[in-house]
C-alpha cells in the first residue's frame, strides 16, 4: 500500500472514508428520530454511547480522560461553539430533509475561511473573497428566504452549520498537546449535553423504541469510524489536497436521500448546492496556490 499510493492519496482516502461514515450517521440518527425516538434523548443516547468509545481508547492510549486545557479560553469557546453546531444539527436531522441539511453543512468551510479573515487577520484575495460570496449566495437559494422569513426548519441547519465553523474555527487555536482522543471524548460530552439541553425544550414526553436505539448504536459506530479517518486524513495527507474529498459527504448524502427518504431535491436545493461546493473547491484550490507561492519564495530566498 505504501508503495504505491503517495501520503496525499492515503489521505484522500481516508478522507473519503470519513465522509461516508459521517454521512451514513446523518441517516441513522434521521431514521432513528423517525422511528419515534425524540431527539433530545436520541442526542443524549449518541453522545454517551460514543463518549465511552472515546474514553476507552484514551484510556488505551494512556492518556487522562481530563486535562486542564479544557477550561482554557480557547477550548471553552470550541466547546460553546461545538454545543451550537451540535444542538441544531441535530434538530435540523430530525425536522429537515436529508439533502437540505447536508447542502447547507458544506458552506462550513466558507465561514471558516471568512472568520479566519476577519478574527484571526489571515490574508485573502478578492477572488476568494468572491467565491465566498457565491457560495453563500447558494445558501440563500436553498434556505430560501421571503418577506415572511426563513422556513424555522431551515433555520436550524443554518445555525448548526454556523456552530460547526466556529468550532473548526477554534480547534486552528486549540493546545497541541490534547491527544485526539481526549478531543472525542470532550467533544461527545457536548454532544449529551446539547441532548439534555434539547430534552429541557421538548414537550412530548421522552421516547426511545428498541427499533431507534439499535439504529444509534448504528449512528455511533458510523460517527466514530468517520471522526478517525478524518483525524487520520488530516494528519496523513497534504490538507489542500486532501481537503477537498469534504465535498464527498454531499454526494453520499444525496444518495442515501434518494435511497433511504424518498427525497427528491428540486432545481433550487441542487442549484445551490453546486454553487456552495464549487465556491469551496475553488477557494480550497487558490489557498492551495497560495501556499504553494509561499513556500517557493521561502526557498528562494537568500
């Protein structure tokens, strides 16, 4: 294997292989909330299953399950912005098509690159500063909204997407030392708490048939599969290479929309999603040229 595929390979690789089980979880936990089972207890169920893989394989890796880092400024932040992302995503399963929230979820990275500008002063050219505006310019036509407002389900997509970028925003500031199991571990603690949180909102009492619990150990196993080849893809592979395989999670998402839900996006939700992927394979192959000029000059000079 390593003899014939380079480290940017493997990494693509695993990358997509991260994708898929990221995608997959999305239609376990949807199937499960539509097999009854309430969202908030669903979130809680998910979030102590796959906090306890992550505890064991801390412990596995002899590191502590606690570390003072995580009351640093720079992880709570993380963590508020995680239990955003993670809150409303979920709600957004639960509530919005398939297709709907996978394609807004992809306009992460487009926000990333927009916060790393604006609170972290990284430099961007006005081409992708262009692209930028495309790509959120394909989240309007898919959230669509009117003099009356944005669709409230759609709304939940939105701000989960926003959560998710602020955490992948403050995990560039995160420690080194955090192990990346103790990362799981913090990171699906929030997970049960944004379910505790949802629990304290809904009005129907609690409801897990066996059914739906069985399908979120499904949803477990597929979230901690794709959260270790992401870890690997980005460790292993040059991340302008391997960043874009991100896109492939929309893809699998369609395609279990399609198979799964019955869900038939129309012209608009399509329309949108390309002009989001487009702008974020664009801005991810400037900043990877950028890189590379940068890094030419550093050799070069004197």
């Amino acid at each position: 294997m390593r003899g014939t595929f380079s480290d940017s390979q493997r990494g693509s690789l695993f990358m997509c292989l991260a994708m898929l089980g990221f995608g997959i979880e999305d239609a376990f936990f949807k199937a499960a909330t539509g097999l009854g089972a309430s969202p908030g207890l669903a979130t809680v169920q998910f979030g102590l299953t796959a906090m306890t893989i992550y505890a064991v394989l801390a412990w596995r890796a002899g590191v502590r399950l606690w570390d003072a880092a995580y009351l640093q400024p720079r992880l709570l932040i993380r963590t508020g912005f995680e239990i955003c992302g993670r809150l409303f995503f979920a709600l957004a399963l639960a509530y919005t098509p398939l297709s709907t929230t996978s394609a807004i979820l992809q306009a992460a990275p487009l926000v990333v690159m927009l916060g790393a500008a604006l609170v972290l002063g990284e430099r961007i050219g006005p081409r992708r500063w262009v692209a930028m505006a495309v790509g959120l310019a394909g989240v309007l036509l898919i959230v669509r909204p009117s003099p009356a407002g944005i669709e409230a389900n759609a709304v939940f997509a939105l701000l989960g997407m926003v959560g998710f970028a602020g955490r992948d925003l403050a995990t560039r500031a995160a420690p080194a030392h955090v192990h990346a199991a103790q990362l799981g571990v913090l990171g699906f603690a929030v997970v049960t708490f944004a379910g505790l949180v949802i629990l304290g909102f809904e009005t129907a009492p609690p409801a897990l048939p066996l059914p739906a619990s069985l399908l979120l150990l499904g949803t477990t196993l597929a979230g901690v599969v794709g959260y270790s080849a992401l870890t690997k893809a980005m460790r292993t592979g040059a991340v302008a290479v391997v960043a874009p395989f991100r896109y492939f999670r929309l893809l699998v998402a369609l395609a279990l929309a399609y198979a799964v839900f019955g869900e038939r996006p129309d012209a608009q939700t399509l329309t949108g999603a390309m002009l989001i992927v487009g702008a974020g394979l664009y801005s991810l192959w400037r900043e990877g040229r950028a890189g590379a000029a940068r890094r030419s000059a550093l050799e070069d000079a004197p």
